[in-house]
C-alpha cells in the first residue's frame, strides 16, 4: 500500500513537472515576444519624435534666420549723421 501511494506521488510530481515545463517554455515564448516588440515600439517611437523635433527646430530657425537676415540689410544700410561742428580758426579756441 505504502508503494501505491509513493508511486501516485510521483507521477503527480512529474505529471507536476511536465505541465510547468511546457507552459514556462509558452511563457518564456510570450515574455520574449513581448519584450522584442517593446523593444521595436519604444525604438519606432523614439525616431518618429526626434524627426518632430527635428522638423520643429528646423522651423524655428527658419523663423529666427528670417528675422535675423531682416534686420541686417536695414541697420547696414542705416544713415546716420553725427553732429560735427565746423571749425574755421583753431586758434580761437584756446
């Protein structure tokens, strides 16, 4: 009797083990799968951002070269006098 029982033991062990060993490798499968694909999205995710950013930095320094190239051509070609006295005798002055 002892023997029966021993052996129903074990086969319910192994029965055990069989079962953890084909849902662990089904597991292993899906968290593998879930991570290569994480992996994938986080990477698709980072490029599609950075090419935003990248447009949008490309934006604004077509907007401050505009107004930086603007402002250039009216300073340069800016007349400004200076107020010089004519002086006819150096001599008065002392």
């Amino acid at each position: 009797m002892y023997q029966l029982r021993e052996s129903h033991h074990v086969s319910q062990f192994s029965g055990l083990l069989l079962g953890l060993s084909l849902s662990s490798y089904h597991v292993r499968e899906l968290l593998f799968c879930w991570l290569y694909f994480s992996l994938l999205f986080v990477g698709v995710a980072l490029l599609l951002l950075s090419g935003v950013l990248a447009v949008r930095a490309g934006e604004c320094l077509t907007v401050w070269a505009r107004t930086v190239t603007g402002l250039t051509p009216a300073v340069a070609l800016a007349h400004a006098e200076l107020p010089l006295k004519n002086i006819s005798d150096a001599r008065k002055l002392k």
